[in-house]
C-alpha cells in the first residue's frame, strides 16, 4: 500500500510542479509597462533643478526616480536580453561564444536604452 502511495505522491508532484509557460501577452505588457516607467522616472529627472536640492526634503522625488529608472531599465535589458537568447543560442552551441553574443547583447540594449 505504501508503495501505491508514494507513485500516486510522486505523479501529483510531478504535475504541480510542471513549468507552466507564461501567456505570449504577459512578456508584451511587462515590457510596456518597464519602459513607460523608465520614460516616467527620466521625464521626472528631466524637470528637476539643481538649486531645489539644498534643502533635503527635496532629494526624494530624484532619488526615487533614479532608483525607479534604473531597476525597470535593468530588468528591461534582461526582458529583452532574454527573449533573444534561444536564437543566440541556436546560433552557435560553444559555451563561449553564446556568452559573448549574450553579453554583446546586453550591451546593445542597454545603449539602445540609454540612446533615448
């Protein structure tokens, strides 16, 4: 009985714990909603002035929009990065080339993202 069990235990595992592949509309909309946030946070350092920041009360809407921009542009370049890695991949198998093009690719969109 035990051993019944355990295969019965084993298969419900197996099945909850299967990779579930996201819906193709979840990867376009995180990425929209990455790039309007690091448009938001460079629009908000765009209209900030430099004599305002003498007095502190003042640093947080800055350094917010500095940590905002920067965390949604770094997770951007991963999205991206990331959706182009199975073609990379099939490009060529050496370990090392693959991880020469990932990191050639990191560094065109991040300039891509900074170009803006």
């Amino acid at each position: 009985m035990s051993d019944a069990y355990s295969q019965d235990f084993e298969g419900l595992l197996r099945r909850a714990l299967a990779p579930v592949e996201p819906p193709d509309a979840l990867s376009a909309r995180l990425e929209t909603t990455l790039t309007e946030l690091t448009e938001l946070a460079h629009d908000e350092l765009e209209g900030w002035e430099l004599s305002s920041m003498r007095d502190p009360r003042n640093w947080v809407r800055p350094v917010a929009a500095v940590a905002i921009g920067t965390t949604a542009g770094a997770a951007l370049v991963v999205l991206r990065v990331r959706q182009q890695h199975k073609r990379r991949e099939l490009k060529g198998r050496d370990p090392l080339d693959l991880a020469g093009r990932t990191v050639r690719a990191v560094a065109d969109e991040t300039k891509k993202l900074l170009d803006r």
